[in-house]
C-alpha cells in the first residue's frame, strides 16, 4: 500500500470567518483579516486551510444557509478579496479548501424562490427540492428538524409542505433529479477554476433520501421523529458521490472530506476507500459523540466526561477499520463541538496547558489527516461566562432553549442554560484570542458573539512569546509528521493488554524503518506502568521537562522512538 497523496501528509488549519479576524472593525472577521494572519497559520506549519462557508447568505445557520453559491458574503468581503487570499496562501504553500453544502439551500436561493412559485409541472425548480402533498391535512411525515420543531413547513399559496431537515429556511435539495446534480456539478468546477484546493462536504451522508420518506424513531419527550437514522446513507448516496468523482473531483488535485453522520465502520470505508472512486476521507462522528446521559430535550447535563475507555475503544476502532483500505479525518474539535480541552482535556488552570498538549499528541500520531480547529494550538475554552439565552448566537441553542424551556416547558431556564454552557455551538465560536487587548485583539468593535474572558492570558501573543506553549508543541507535532514518514504509513497497534488501563492510553506505530511508541496518561494522577524499550531509543516529544521513564504523571504525554526489532 502506498501513502503518496499530498493530503495523506497534511496537516489542516479550521477557520470559522466571522470569529477569526475583522479587519474593517465591524465586528465581524472577514477574509482580509485570514489573509492578515496567514503569517501566524504558515508559523504553525500546517498545510491547509479549511474555511467554514464564506457565500453569500442570509446566515440564519452560521453561512450553512446559502443563497448564491457563487457569490462571497459581502460582511466577509468580496470575490476579489477571495482571490487574494487563495493567491497569497499559494504563494505561502498553503491550500484552501471550501465548505460545499448542498444537502439544501438557503430559502432565498434563487432556485428555492422559483420552486415556490407554482407546483406545476411546467416549473422546473420545483422539482428542485423536496415537496409533498399534506398527509390528512398534516405534515407528510413524523419527521423532526436537527434544529427543534418539524421538518416539513406549509406552504398556503400551493397547497403543499417543503423538507428541511434543519431550519426552515433551509430546504433540502432534491438529489434525485439529474439537473439538481448537475448545476451542483457545475457549481464546483467553477470553483475549481478560482484556484481552490478541495472541498469538506457538508452533511453529504444524507443528500439521498429513502424511497416512500417513512417515518422516523421518536425519542422519549420528543414530539417528532429523528430523521438521523432514516436519512442517513441512503439508497443512492454513493452513487451520487461516485457521479461527483467522475464529473468533478477526477480532474482537480483536490482534497475531498465528507461530513458523514450516523456511518458504520464498513459504510464509511465506502465513502473513504483509498481506490479514490468517491472521496479522500470523511468526519465520523463516534469519539466526539459520547455525553452520557444528557437529555438535550429536557436541558439535562448528566455532567459525564467521556472515559479514556470510550475515546479509546472509538479511536481504536476506527484506526483499524480503515488500516489499508480507507481514509480518516483525527479531530477533537471543530464548530458544532465544544472546546477539545474543556470536553475531553482539563481546563483548570494547572492542567489545561500539559492535558491540550496530551490530547494534541495523543490524536497527532494516530494515521489519518489531522484538523486543528483555530484556537485549539492556543487551548482556548468553553466560555464559563455565557449565563443567559441573549448572550447566545446560534439557532441551535436558541431554538432549543424557546421550544424547551419557553414553549414546552420541559425543563427550567437555568437547567437548560447549564446544558449549553457545556455543549453549545457557540462554545467553539467565540472570537479568536490573539492578544490581550480589548476584544482579544479579533476586533476594536464589539463582537458579534462575545469574547470568552479568559483571553487576557489565553491568547495568541502570550503563546508566541513562551517558547514552551501549546501553539509551539503543535508546531513540533506537525514538523514530525512532515519528517517522518512512519506517521503517516505506519501500522497502528495498541500495546498488549492497554485495552482495559483505566489511566494510560498506549500505542504504537510501526513501519519497516521505525517504532513509535506513544503513551499518554488521561488523569489527573501519576500512575506507575512500565513499559518495555530497547537500549537504543530517544523520546520524539514530551509535555513535561524531563522523562522519569516509569512514573507518568498528570496528563503526562511522551513519544519513544526506536528501531523495529531492536
Ligand atoms: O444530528 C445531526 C445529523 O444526524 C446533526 O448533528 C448534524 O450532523 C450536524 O448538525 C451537521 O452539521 C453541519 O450541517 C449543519 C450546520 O449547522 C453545521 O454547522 C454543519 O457542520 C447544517 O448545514
């Protein structure tokens, strides 16, 4: 097997635009402030960026509601600000990759605009998207929105009910009609004309919808049904991905990753198969999926920290499933999730900086292609101070808090306010942290979504000046993956009897050149465990100053190298 692709060694940079950095001191950051700080990513060392959507929208979902694919959101700036930025990050060897999200448009599309105007046979756009006649004067089907309340919105003028399963002023895109394909197609080799790198797809796994549309699971306190499951791969996806591949993703040097919710292990290995014939890798969401018995519907916080078993057992799997035949994506974190060290690290204050650095070298060694969401090189946090619904920004938790708590009744304002504190979107949205300066140094304007207060010693400047801080450790993590190639061709095992340590993770990678042997210890404590090295070996990275070999303290990372049969 051969790793030869120029995305299977890279490193990629996530940048959410309206958080990064405003240049024009609206508030808002824009393209001109990612092109201000190319500097600070190329510092970094990775290889690309993936910017969250940047077009033109009425942004009712953070940009993910789209009403001209070929247009650039004029608060972020201009097309021709766009052709700045993919020139002088090529200029820096760098590549850009897009957000592509054509599960649905946003309501203001042209396209859903022409589909509204008649359900005649004669309107071509209203084949467009995903219209149905009422069910005994009800909705088509059970079918919740991802976002709270129906799936499905009426409209009086004809009589009939669209599909969205997010916000109503997203519509779904009907897939199965070959001109919704091809204009899609279309779309993305004009794109690729501008220079771009590759897209991430956004929620592809669900662009084919089942025959019949049946209805769906209703979880406990739920009025309708989760669509997830019966949406999910469905009976066309693959064959639509594979029509993508032959008329677009064939003629680009590009990097492909699908957003794929609700996949198998052998489901996703069709999505990712190194035989290139859909795409290069895709976001399984299993890892990052683990809340125990939190109960957003009802505003409960079980306060469960996914186990150093959970992660493992999920990360292991992965890494075998696709061990020669498949694909992945590493990521802690990116702009649904919390922040990677509030959620799966420690942020109090002596462990947050030794538990980023832990997770980052614990994720950074495993095959597959890292993501590094901004603000994780710096540990940025959950922000602790977000304690009322009016601080909020995103229709996820605003639209759960009013059905919940204001309409339903289901569970008190502060139960619910505990809840997003721990788990809103917002979390990972809050602005970029790049000094300590009013505003974080992301603005010299009030932000539209407040800076966490935490940034007058988490920030960027701070970072850059400690020779010892998270943002250089990233720096050492990616420089390796670069050098060495037993990073990305390695074979992944777990070391003997690991699987059931309640303290340490421990694992090893291995080619014909070279062992790496990564130990990571997950708690708070210094735990004792031997470990077998030869005579001849020399530790790669460690998160502490000095190595005691078999005492591994809290939240204590270090990388061994050595040569195979040594
Ligand atoms: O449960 C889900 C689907 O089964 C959702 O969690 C879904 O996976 C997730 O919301 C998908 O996110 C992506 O698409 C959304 C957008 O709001 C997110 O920001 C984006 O990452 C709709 O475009």
């Amino acid at each position: 097997m051969t790793y030869d692709k120029w995305w299977q060694k890279a490193v990629v940079y996530q940048i959410y635009p309206k958080s990064f950095q405003d240049s024009n001191n609206d508030g808002v950051g824009d393209i001109q402030g990612i092109i201000n700080r190319l500097p600070y990513i190329k510092a970094l060392g990775v290889d690309v960026i993936w910017l969250n959507p940047i077009y033109q929208t009425p942004d009712i979902d953070g940009g993910y509601d789209i009403s001209d694919y070929q247009s650039i959101n004029p608060q972020l700036g201009t097309m021709s600000d766009f052709e700045s930025l993919i020139s002088e990050a090529h200029h820096l060897d760098v590549k850009i990759i897009m957000d592509l999200v054509v599960n649905h448009t946003s309501s203001q599309h042209e396209w859903f605009q022409k589909s509204m105007v008649s359900k005649s046979a004669t309107n071509k756009y209203r084949d467009y998207y995903v219209w149905r006649d009422p069910v005994n004067g009800h909705e088509p089907n059970n079918w919740g929105s991802f976002f709270s309340g129906p799936a499905w919105t009426y409209d009086e003028p004809t009589g009939q009910y669209y599909l969205h399963l997010f916000t109503k002023e997203q519509p779904d895109l009907n897939w199965d009609n070959p001109d919704v394909r091809e204009s899609i197609f279309a779309m993305m080799n004009w794109w690729a004309d501008k220079g771009i790198d590759g897209f991430r797809m956004d929620v592809i796994s669900l662009i084919s919808k089942p025959k019949n549309l049946p209805d769906a699971p209703v979880k406990e306190n739920d009025t309708y049904g989760n669509p997830g499951v019966v949406v999910s791969n469905g009976p066309h996806v693959h064959q639509y991905i594979q029509e993508m591949n032959q008329k677009v993703l064939s003629k680009h040097h590009w990097m492909t990753v699908g957003e794929t919710t609700g996949v198998t292990t052998d489901e996703a290995k069709r999505y990712a198969s190194l035989d290139g014939n859909e795409l290069n890798m895709l976001f399984q969401f299993e890892h990052v999926g683990y809340d125990g018995n939190s109960n957003a519907a009802l505003g409960q916080f079980s306060g469960y920290k996914p186990t150093l078993h959970d992660i493992r057992k999920s990360l292991v799997k992965w890494q075998k499933a696709f061990a020669g035949s498949a694909w992945t994506s590493l990521y802690w974190s990116n702009h649904d999730q919390p922040r990677a060290v509030s959620w799966f690290g420690n942020k109090a204050p002596e462990f947050r900086d030794l538990s980023a650095k832990m997770l980052a070298a614990l994720l950074h060694f495993m095959q597959g292609t890292p993501y590094i969401y901004q603000g994780e090189e710096l540990g940025m946090t959950n922000n602790d101070n977000f304690h009322d619904i009016s601080q909020y920004r995103d229709v996820e938790a605003i639209n759960l808090y009013r059905t919940t708590v204001l309409e339903k009744g289901l569970a008190t304002s502060n139960d619910m306010l505990d809840y997003l504190r721990v788990h809103s979107r917002d979390n990972a949205r809050t602005p970029m942290q790049w000094g300590n300066q009013l505003y974080a140094g992301f603005s010299a304007h009030k932000p539209w979504l407040e800076v966490n207060p935490n940034y007058k010693t988490i920030n960027a400047e701070a970072a850059l000046e400690n020779q010892n801080s998270i943002f250089y450790f990233y720096q050492q993590l990616i420089a390796l993956r670069h050098k060495l190639p037993v990073i990305t061709n390695g074979r992944f095992d777990l070391v003997a009897n690991n699987e059931t340590d309640d303290q340490i993770f421990a694992y090893t990678r291995q080619n014909s050149d070279m062992v790496l042997l990564i130990i990571a210890n997950f708690t708070d404590k210094t735990v004792n465990r031997h470990f077998d090295l030869p005579k001849h070996y020399k530790c790669l990275i460690q998160n502490y100053h000095d190595d005691l070999l078999d005492i591994i303290r809290p939240y204590e990372v270090k990388v061994y190298q050595y040569a195979p049969n040594a």
